[in-house]
C-alpha cells in the first residue's frame, strides 16, 4: 500500500485494493460539522478556486461551519509541502483538496 504521512495527516491509495484484512470501524461522526472549521485547498489548475468556492458556499449552508479557509498548494503537478499540510491543519478540523480543468 501506498502512504505518506505528515504529523496528523496520512494518505492512503484511494483504490481500497490493498486494504489491510481486519473488522472496519466507521468513525464516530455524531458531533456533526456545525461550528467546526473547514479548509480547502486547491491545486492552482483552472477553476479549481471556483469548484471549491461553490463546494464551501453548499456545505456551509448544510452544515453551519464557523470559519471556512481557503489554500493554494500552489502548483498542480506538485505535491503540498508536509510543513503546508501541518501549518492548514492546526487551522482547520476538515480539510478537502480538489482539481480543476
């Protein structure tokens, strides 16, 4: 399986091919998002500014966050430096990273 990790924060290949073979457990999501604090960080492609905007401006409406930050990892082909990942989360509860074109 392909991870890389950065304090808080560890990345999993998305394909669930190699899942390790043990009981599943949801987290506990009972305490909802209202009043919690939402990050979003774009890849600096086109509109990918635009997408998360309007993602913010719907999830904010559903949920009632109490701050919502937008990032810029600055450059699509690259990945976010871990001291940029580490500074947006101890600003942040959520984080969600999207594309454009």
């Amino acid at each position: 399986m392909t991870t890389a990790e950065s304090s808080r924060l560890r990345l999993v290949n998305p394909k669930g091919t190699e899942l390790p073979q043990s009981e599943f457990h949801m987290n506990d999501r009972s305490g909802g998002l209202a009043g919690k604090r939402l990050g979003l960080m774009e890849n600096s492609k086109a509109n990918a500014d635009k997408l998360l905007h309007e993602l913010g401006d719907i999830l904010n409406e559903r949920h009632g966050f109490s701050e919502i930050k937008y990032y810029d990892k600055g450059h699509a082909s690259l990945p976010a430096k871990p001291d940029m990942i580490d500074s947006i989360l101890s600003e942040v509860d959520y984080l969600i990273t999207g594309v454009g074109d």
